[in-house]
C-alpha cells in the first residue's frame, strides 16, 4: 500500500515488510533490471516489483527458471543497467554457475536469497541460515564473494542500498542474505529521502574507444578495472575462461595467478570497509553472543537483559559474513573468556570463529536446524551450560 504525500520537512516513516524494504531501497539504489521466478519466501520482492520498476522506468521480466533469470541479470547489467534477482535456498542452487561467471568477469549485480529450511525442497515456508557457506562456495573454482545479512526490516533496506554500492564499487556479484523471518517480519521505518540514498554509480573507462584497449586492465590501487559497457562503442571480448587484460582467454600460470589474486585483493584488502557489524557491550565482557540475521534479535535481547541482572555479556552482530571479519574475533579472543555462536543450522559461522580465535577463548555453539527461530531462553541455557 502507497503511503500518502509527506510535507517536504516531515520524515516518511512506514509500516513495512522486511521483502518490501528490500525492494523499495534497490529502486532507490537506481536498481531498473529484475529478473526471477516465483519463490516463497521471497516471492513478494517480486510481486511489488513487477508493478513498481516499469514505473520508474525499469524492466521486470519472470523467466522460466532460476538459471535464465541470473543469465537475463548478468545481460543487463553489461549494458550498464543496475540489476537483481530474488530467490530462496533451491533457486540459490540454480543460479551458482552464472555466479562464478560473474564473479570472474566482474559483471557487478545483486542476489536476494531469502532463506528457508532445506536440504532439497525442505522447509518452503520456515526460516533457516544454513546457505551461509553455499553464499561464498556455491559455485566451483576459486573466488571471493561480498554477502550481507540483515536482521531487521530498517537493516534490510539499509543493507540492500549497501549490496549495489558494493557490486559497482568493485565490480563484482554480491548476496544479500537474508531469512524468512527477516523476509515477512513487519516493522516501522524511516525512508530517506532520495537526496539522502549513498548511491555508487558505474566507472566509465577512463580511455577513448580503440583497438588497443585492454578491458580488464585493473586500476591502481584499487585492482578494479574499468570494463565498457555493451553499446558504448567500445570493441571488447568477455569470456568464462581465464583471460588476460585484454579480455582473451590464457593458461599462461603467471597470467592466471596475476588475475584470480586481483580477484580476491580488491575484496580482501577493503575487509575493514566491506565489513559491517554492530557491537553491544562488548568493552567488560567476559562472554561475547555472536550472530547474524534474524538470530541477532534473540542474541541482543539477552544481551540487554543480562546487563540489567548486572552479568558482563556482550553481543557481535554481523552484517556482513564474506568476506569474514577477521579482525573482530582477533581482537575479542584475547580479552574474553568464551564465545557463543547463535545460528539457525548446524554450525557454519562457528568453524570461522574457532579458525579465528585459535584457541585463545573458548568457542561454543548453539545451533537450531528445526524451520524454528532461536529463542532468547534457549541462549540462556546455553549460557548455563558454558559455566
């Protein structure tokens, strides 16, 4: 439902489904290219933006499957157009192939999975957080990827403004992760003003048109190249295959090594910048809860709680999950006695934060793979547990 016309100086604060937000803000990202195929629990991205992008002037398209939807996205955004899909876990399945080759030709763009129970057809309508290692390994090969995870409707809209500046930042595919109870929670928000919406746009080469131009040469010292879009003039080649700075394929070693490292330093050396999280009294504590999505939730209750009753608990939200943020955990092993992970699957974040902390705290975990949201009694006991 539209809401009606504000005074210019009063704030556009809306009740709002946790999909809906994240269609809004990639319209107000400059987002007017979708293509997907119907999905629950993300099926409402698609339903608001089927009316919604032709009239800003954009193209909604349904194709036949997951897989072309991700071909149609990547076609658009060569042209230059700013483009997404949405999809929940067996759609996110179909579409990794096309990611790699993204990833690898540095096509920049957005991927929405709103995830729910698997494996397989799973659990359509109930919530899970256990395509977290599928988000950075689904496809084969070696790569990098940039995923956020919201865990609120306002993070959701926030977030989603973020993917796009992150996609055309460095060109690359990047995963907006969110969850079925984030996807349908409702919750009030205050919308920008466009004027007030950070939005990236796309580099232009910075050269004229000519034989000799090499598409994929990258910037110093960001490692971004600046690739021509389709119809402006420029003569390029883009390929799957490993390819040299002109954009032809190679098996040269030297070659290769040069362009999967570029690949995975232009992500890599911004991890401080790329890497968002939010941090609740984390200065005494003696026991961190660490978590993401819709899990972050339960995890900040107890946190609140907790300091109430006077017990030094402190609580690490992440938004962004890859690339992962080292540096958080180095710093909070050496000064806590234990960590707990709090995630909706069998343990996936878990096994970073041990890989981290090298034993300098101690790790545990309470994982839930049951379509059901963990509660903040259940992070209590856990808590029982690790004393």
């Amino acid at each position: 439902m539209n809401s009606a016309p504000k005074h210019p100086e009063q704030p556009d604060i809306r009740l709002m489904q946790g999909n809906r937000a994240c269609a809004e803000a990639a319209l107000a990202a400059g987002m007017r290219f979708f293509a997907g195929y119907p999905i629950t629990p993300s099926s409402e991205i698609a339903d608001f933006l089927a009316s919604a992008l032709p009239r800003h002037g954009g193209s909604f398209i349904q194709m036949e499957d997951e897989i072309a939807s991700m071909g149609a996205v990547l076609g658009a955004s060569l042209t230059g157009v700013k483009a997404m899909t949405a999809t929940s876990g067996p759609g996110f399945s179909l579409k990794q192939e096309l990611i790699g080759y993204a990833a690898l030709c540095e096509i920049p763009c957005v991927i929405v999975n709103v995830q729910r129970g698997g494996p397989s057809t799973g659990l359509p309508t109930s919530p899970a957080q256990s395509d977290v290692m599928q988000s950075k390994w689904g496809s084969h090969g070696d790569y990098p990827m940039v995923v956020l995870a919201p865990s609120s409707v306002k993070e959701t809209y926030e977030l989603t403004i973020q993917a796009f500046n992150f996609a055309e930042m460095l060109r690359t595919p990047v995963i907006l992760l969110s969850d079925e109870i984030t996807g349908h929670l409702y919750e009030k928000i205050t919308i920008p003003p466009p004027e007030a919406v950070p939005v990236i746009t796309r580099r232009s080469p910075r050269v004229a048109p000519n034989a000799s131009y090499k598409p994929y040469l990258p910037n110093e010292p960001d490692l971004v190249p600046d690739i021509p879009d389709i119809g402006t003039g420029f003569h390029f080649h883009t390929t799957g295959l490993i390819h040299t700075p002109d954009g032809f394929p190679t098996r040269e070693p030297e070659e290769v090594r040069a362009l999967i490292t570029r690949l995975h330093d232009k992500i890599n050396s911004r991890k401080h910048e790329i890497c968002l999280y939010e941090e609740r009294n984390t200065g005494d504590a003696e026991l961190i809860l660490c978590s993401f999505g819709a899990s972050s939730r339960s995890c900040f209750q107890v946190v609140e709680d907790a300091r109430k009753e006077g017990r030094k608990i402190g609580g690490i939200g992440l938004k962004t999950l890859w690339p992962f943020p080292d540096f958080i955990f180095h710093k909070l092993s050496s000064s806590v006695k234990a960590i707990l992970v709090c995630e909706m699957n069998c343990g996936h974040i878990i096994g970073e934060v041990e890989r981290v902390c090298e034993g300098r705290c101690r790790v545990e975990g309470l994982g839930k793979c049951t379509g059901t949201m963990i509660t903040p009694s259940e992070i209590e006991n856990a808590i029982k547990r690790i004393k």
